[in-house]
C-alpha cells in the first residue's frame, strides 16, 4: 500500500514507518516537527531517502491535500498531546486534534483526493473513557464521574460510585464503555474517532480506531514536559532531583511498549476485513502505579533521588487506567509482547544515552497548571 501517516516523525510514527517499509509499504510522512517535541527537525538517518516527508502543519490545507493525493492507506496521528496542558491551551488543541481531521475528512469527501484509498486508522486515545470501568457491590459496573475536588484535597482520591457515591474496585475497561473524557485532550481524541468512523462507515472504507493507553519506549521525547511521566522522572533521576509523586502514589497506568503499539497499528493497517469499523484498546491490560514507576527508575540510575509522595493533583488527570484486551485479540489477533519490566529496562537504557534535558521546562509546566487553577494540594 502507499500510506500517509500524519505525525510520522513522531515517536510512534517513526517506529511504524520503520516496520511497515520492512513489509514492503510506500511511506509518505506528513509532520509539522513540533518545537515542543522534536529537537531536530529532519528525519533520522535511516528514513532519510526512504519515504516521501512533507514537512508541514496538519491543518495547512495545500500541503495536507498533496500529502493525500494518490494513498491507499492512512495512519492518522497527528496531535497535540498534554492532558494537562490540554486544560488551558484550549484553542490550540481542538484546532489541530479536531480541525486538523475536519480538514482532512473534508479533503477526503469532497476533492476526492484519494481515490483509491481504502483504509483509516486513527491513534485515539483511553482517555477518552475518562475514569472507565468500576464494580460497585449494590449497582454492579458503574462508569464514575470526575473526581471532586473537595474530596481530593481531603486525599479521598479513589473514584466513587455515580449511583450511592460509595466506594468502587477498578475493573478492565472495555470498548463498550461510554465516552467520558475529562481533559480537553480526551475530548478531543473523541471527536477525532468519531469523525474518522462516520467518515470511513459513510463511504464504505475500513475504519479503526486504536485506543493507545500509555505507550512508552525508546525514542520517545525526553524533552516535552506535558506527556510522559517515565520521561519526566528519567530526567529528574539522572540529575538527582527531587521526583514528587501526586497523589498518594496509588495511581495506576496501563504501560504498552512502543513495538507492541506498533505491531497492533500494522495489524490493523493491514486487517483484511474491508467492512471493518471500529475501535480496539491497545494496552496490556496489567496496571502498574506511579509510586512503584518512580521507585523503579530511580533506583535504576543509582537512587540519587529523593522521591516525595506530595498528595498534589491536577484536575483532569484519572486515577486508574487498564485496558480489556479481549476485543483486539479476538478480532486482530493482537498480543502484547513485552511486559513492563523488560520495556522499562529498554528505555531506561536508551534514555542514559541520552542528554538530560533540564528540569526548567518541567518546573514552568507545573507553574502553568497551577496559574490556571488546575493543581490541588491535599
């Protein structure tokens, strides 16, 4: 196939051209080299020559109609990605997350700019869930509301109840749960998948909707501030500075190896299944908590670090977050392969290779949030 993938120079977009021209694709990479995530902005090396690279904003429609002019197959990742960040920079993120796409359907459906095209995959996002999947022992599967404020700063952090407001056990989440984000950022990948669906449904097309939890691996950006906790903490370890934890530390993530996001991209890239539309977790379905995430990595880089369990949150993050990985093994037949110790290992030695980025731009990320009102403290 000739595949666009929008957001290719990024982290998952790079590892993914590497695996889909090993089977033979033709790569074409639309990315704006955002300044917040990329330090360079060219490809590396080994893409360099090998696929075709427009180098442009996803919402410039000149550079965005050439980009899709002629592909069979689109991997759409281009977005803005800080769940935090996503609470006060507001505009900025529905107008690459969602007009970005509204520009890209529109191309789609009214130039017929792809006339062969057969297939949309979109990277959407758990966070679209919200806080997911709970048991109550009265009301049985319950899907809760954010969190109040006012009990978090009483460090009642665990989700209640919507129905008797009493206390919940976390369960898997699975795709049938109902839409709930709680950031702008999750609403917005909402809107993306949605889009993408209808679009693919109305014309006939295969459309897929991989719902990432939190990838991570090397490779990713060491140097942006609003994602990625493992690369907030590598930075602060290495520089043996101080690693606060929010909350109690119980808080849980469900870490997928960037290989296996991969490997579940190209599956679905490449599913023969041409009626298909719909949406799959792609996560492992175990979780693991900041508190041990933090111990780990400074432990492994000589446990220099002090590592403060503060009782700070910040509104709009979840608590708990695991997939139900049932869905895509059964229809994709996709399997995580590497669990999170081996794949925190991996990138904690890529990331030693690596120059530590100053902690100056962590420290202004967590000013920002609280300027705007979206800290706590318990």
């Amino acid at each position: 196939m000739k595949v666009l993938i929008t957001g290719g120079a990024g982290f998952i977009g790079q590892r993914l051209a590497r695996v889909l021209l090993a089977s033979g694709h033709e790569i074409r990479i639309l990315d704006n080299f955002s300044p917040q995530v990329h330090t360079v902005d060219t490809l590396p090396a080994d893409l360099d020559g090998r696929v075709e690279l427009i180098k442009a904003d996803i919402r410039d429609r000149d550079a965005l109609r050439k980009g899709l002019q002629g592909v069979e197959g689109i991997v759409h990742l281009a977005a803005e990605t800080g769940t935090g960040q996503s609470m006060y920079e507001i505009e900025r993120y529905y107008s690459v997350n969602v007009q970005g796409t509204a520009i890209m359907l529109d191309l789609l459906q009214n130039e017929k700019v792809a006339p062969e095209l057969t297939t949309l995959v979109v990277a959407s996002s758990r966070a679209i869930y919200g806080e997911g999947a709970y048991y109550c022992q009265e009301h049985g599967e319950v899907f809760p509301e954010q969190r109040e404020y006012g009990a978090m700063t009483n460090r009642h952090f665990e989700p209640a109840c919507p129905v008797c407001g009493t206390q919940v056990e976390m369960r898997a989440t699975a795709e049938s749960a109902p839409f709930k984000p709680m950031s702008v950022y999750g609403l917005t990948k909402q809107v993306q998948e949605q889009a993408i669906l209808m679009h693919a449904k109305t014309n006939g097309l295969k459309g897929i909707a991989l719902r990432y939890q939190n990838v991570y691996g090397p490779g990713q950006s060491l140097k942006n501030p609003y994602t990625g906790i493992l690369a907030v903490f590598s930075n602060l370890a290495r520089q043996a500075k101080k690693i606060e934890v929010y909350e109690d530390g119980l808080e849980s993530r469900d870490f997928v190896y960037i290989d296996d996001v991969v490997m579940a991209t190209k599956l679905a890239l490449e599913c023969q299944d041409r009626g298909m539309v719909d949406s799959f977790n792609v996560g492992t379905g175990i979780k693991t908590s900041v508190i041990e995430i933090a111990n780990v990595i400074n432990e492994y880089f000589g446990g220099h670090s002090a590592v403060e369990v503060s009782g700070k949150f910040r509104l709009g993050d979840i608590r708990h977050n695991v997939a139900d990985m049932t869905k895509i093994k059964t229809a994709l037949g996709f399997e995580p392969q590497v669990g999170f110790r081996q794949g925190i290992n991996e990138f904690l030695k890529w990331a030693s290779s690596e120059d530590p980025q100053s902690a100056d731009a962590y420290e202004k990320s967590v000013e920002e949030l609280r300027s705007k009102g979206l800290m706590g403290e318990s």
